[in-house]
C-alpha cells in the first residue's frame, strides 16, 4: 500500500492508495475507531456501483452504517441538498461521535465534507474518491462547500478528513469523458510545480489513457504528494496553496456559464490555456510554452478554447463573483515556465477582454 501523509500536525491524515483497497476499508475503519458508526453519503450513480458493497463491507467488521444517497451532478451541489442530508442525519439520531463517508467524486466529497463540518458543529469524516479528479484533488486538502446561483463554492469550509482511501480499481467504470475530465487536474500539477512531471504525462499519454495500472498508480501518487505538500505549507490558501487554483478562475466561469454542462475538467483545461495566454500577454511566458500547455490538453482530448457561442458578458460576471477575490481584485494564476507560476491580481483588463474574445 502507498501510504502519503498530509502533515498538517494535529490534523494530519495518511492518504492509502492501493489496488484492491475498497474491499479493506470496513477492517482499516475497524481499528482506526474514527466513530461509533458511519453514514456513506453518496450520488445516486456510485450508490449503485459501490454502496451497498461498502455496506456490507462496514456491517461485516462490526460497524453500525447507513447509505444516504442524492442525486447525481453538480446541480446537487447545493444548499437544498446539504439541509436535506443535515436533516436525515438528525432523523437517523446521527452524534457527535459518529461520522460520515464521502463515497464518489469531487461534487460528493465537497458537499459531504460540508455536513460533516456543521453536524453538531462537526463530526469525523472519512473520503473515498471514486473518479479521478477527486482522487488528485478534490479529496486531498479539506476544501468542503457547496454553490450557489452566484457561482461555484461560495460557501462552505476548511474541515479536514481524518483518512483517505484511493482504489485504483474503480477507475475501470468510470467513463472516459469523466477519465480526461481529471486528467486537467493532473496536468494542472506539472504546470505549477513539477516539469519532469509535465513531461512524465506527455511521454506516457497512451498507457495512462489505456489506464495501465503502474501510471495510474504513478499519477495518483504524484499528484496526491504535490497537493499535500502545498496543503501542509498553506492549509488554508493564505498564500501558496493559491497556486492550485491555476486555471479555475476562468474555467469555473465557463463551467457556471455552461450550467454545468461542461464539466470541471474540461472547463479547467480551457481555464489553464486561458491563464497561459494571458501571461504571455504580460510577457511573463513564452509563447512556445503556451503551445506545449495547449498541446498537452489536446493530446488528451481536453478543450483548450472557450465556446464561441459562450456570453462572454455572463463570463465576466462569474469571474468577478470568484471567492478568491480580495477587496475587489481578482487574482490570477500565471505561469511563467513549466513547472513555475506566479499569483498576481495587477492584470490589465484589456488584457482579460483579449483573451475572452
């Protein structure tokens, strides 16, 4: 088993990534006596695949658990759906020592990770990302939240887990759209902060999207370092945990502004070649290293360009609602080589009107 910690002292928490590892859980749980007894809050789609087998496998080591499920998508992410699971957990007589499962994706594990935050003022919660995007990201770092029609993750909390559990295996069922989706995500980590990373994806592209089972194992684990390292420095995004954000101010409008039928990654990976032009724009990246970002998402079939027949106006209006935004400036983060990035908010808007064109 491939053991990381996320060193952030009292809160520390290893992230497990092993082949089989799902079927293990309920023992781990067992001994880790995290709570008494756990509530798996999952999509109505992993529900499906995985719930009742994670179930079983709790019962089986002597835990008490129940499933609560919610529907699948982004749409879900949100406070209706965060007082409905908040309401069912009271119904079920849930205190303050028992604790939740976040079993699925990045919209399952920010949404349960927010119950889990405000539940009798917080209780333990344990992740289990089932998509590739949440097992590189979104389960790494306690960001939690959930949004509202003013934009992505305008309320939530910083709440940690207490253990991470990563399955490679149940990268098989995911589909590849949601596979590639991720891939924005790992790519996003050789930008920011790893070349050899970088060059790692563009030499390996055939076998990580055939899913061999040592690149995945190879990507996971590199990219989970990464996101601890910048997480145990910066837990809270005061400074360099901003560089995480790379690509995601634009491309979190371009998701809002699609309604969420672009999803995450795709609009990350338009958000990132979005960030590149711009510092390029402001002589801060050479143009051959905006053409060595904008290849390596085509090479793994991400977009790279904002839909022509997007509201450019409605655009703006999502990026100025961003909640990284500090006394009405909006931060950017820009690359200036391969594996380095600068955060800055002194960007010219002309430039910005340029780059949205």
């Amino acid at each position: 088993m491939n053991e990381l910690i996320v060193g952030l002292k009292e809160r520390s928490y290893p992230i497990l990534i092993d082949h089989g590892c799902l079927d293990m859980i309920g023992e781990d749980l067992a001994r880790r006596k995290i709570a008494n007894r756990y509530c798996i809050i999952a999509d109505s789609t992993v529900a499906d695949l995985y719930g009742k087998r994670l179930l079983d496998e709790l019962r089986h080591n002597g835990m008490d658990a129940e499933l609560l499920t919610f529907a699948a998508g982004e749409a879900s992410k949100n406070l209706p759906t965060y007082g409905d699971l908040l309401s069912e957990l009271a119904r079920l007589g849930f205190d303050r020592r028992d604790g939740i499962i976040a079993l699925g994706g990045g919209v399952t594990g920010d949404l349960a990770g927010f119950v889990a935050s405000s539940y009798m003022r917080g209780i333990p919660f344990v992740q289990i990302p089932t998509t590739l995007l949440s097992q590189v990201d979104s389960s790494v770092g306690g960001k939690t939240g959930v949004d509202l029609a003013e934009g992505k993750n305008l309320v939530g909390a910083f709440y940690q887990p207490k253990v991470v559990y990563m399955d490679p295996h149940v990268l098989a069922t995911l589909p590849r759209e949601e596979f590639v989706g991720g891939m924005a995500e790992v790519i996003k980590y050789g930008i920011i902060y790893d070349h050899e990373f970088f060059d790692y994806l563009r030499t390996h592209r055939q076998a990580i999207l055939a899913r061999d089972s040592d690149v995945i194992e190879k990507i996971l684990s590199t990219s989970c370092r990464i996101k601890a390292e910048v997480v145990a420095a910066d837990e809270q995004e005061a400074n360099l945990r901003r560089i995480l954000n790379f690509g995601h101010t634009i491309g979190h409008a371009v998701e809002a502004e699609s309604r969420f039928t672009i999803i995450h990654g795709q609009a990350v990976a338009i958000g990132m070649v979005a960030a590149a032009r711009i510092a390029h724009a402001c002589e801060m990246l050479a143009e051959a290293d905006v053409e060595k970002i904008r290849n390596i998402l085509r090479e793994y079939d991400l977009a790279t360009e904002i839909p022509t027949a997007m509201d450019r106006d409605k655009i703006r209006y999502y990026i100025l609602r961003d909640k990284k935004i500090v006394s009405g400036k909006v931060a950017y983060v820009l690359p200036t080589d391969i594996g380095k990035v600068v955060v800055t908010d002194a960007v010219d808007e002309g430039v910005i009107n340029d780059v949205l064109a």
